[in-house]
C-alpha cells in the first residue's frame, strides 16, 4: 500500500511541515502520557496530599481523555 500526500506550497507549507514530522509529534506525546499521565491513569500516584490527590487523578484523567481524542482514528 502506499500513500501520496499532496499539499501546494507555499499555501500549505505548515501542513506539510505537520506531515513530515508526525512521527516526532506522536513520539513527545507517547513521552507526555509515559511520563505524566501513565502513572496517575494506571497506578493513581498522587501528586498530592490525600484529599486533593483524587480531584488530581480525575482532572489527569479528563485532559488525557480530551488530547486523545484528537488522535482518535
């Protein structure tokens, strides 16, 4: 299978930039979520005391959900 992306440069010189490094973009967001988000979802390591550790896992949980979502297929 292949894939040709076409784009008219210079209109869509940033979208092309955007295709070319896709690949770095989804590597900082696979560091983001291994080194943020990934502790709190899987092992809920809070950050904080005990009261405000829950609030801090549920608002964790929520911005994850939103930024994936953008990455949905």
């Amino acid at each position: 299978m292949k894939a040709i992306l076409e784009f008219d440069i210079p209109d869509e010189k940033e979208q092309h930039i955007d295709a070319v490094n896709g690949s770095k973009y989804k590597g900082q967001i696979d560091s983001l979520y291994n080194d943020v988000f990934r502790p709190i979802l899987k092992y809920g390591n809070p950050i904080i005391g005990n009261n405000l550790a829950r609030q801090h896992e549920l608002i964790v949980t929520e911005i994850w959900i939103r930024v994936s979502e953008h990455f949905a297929d």
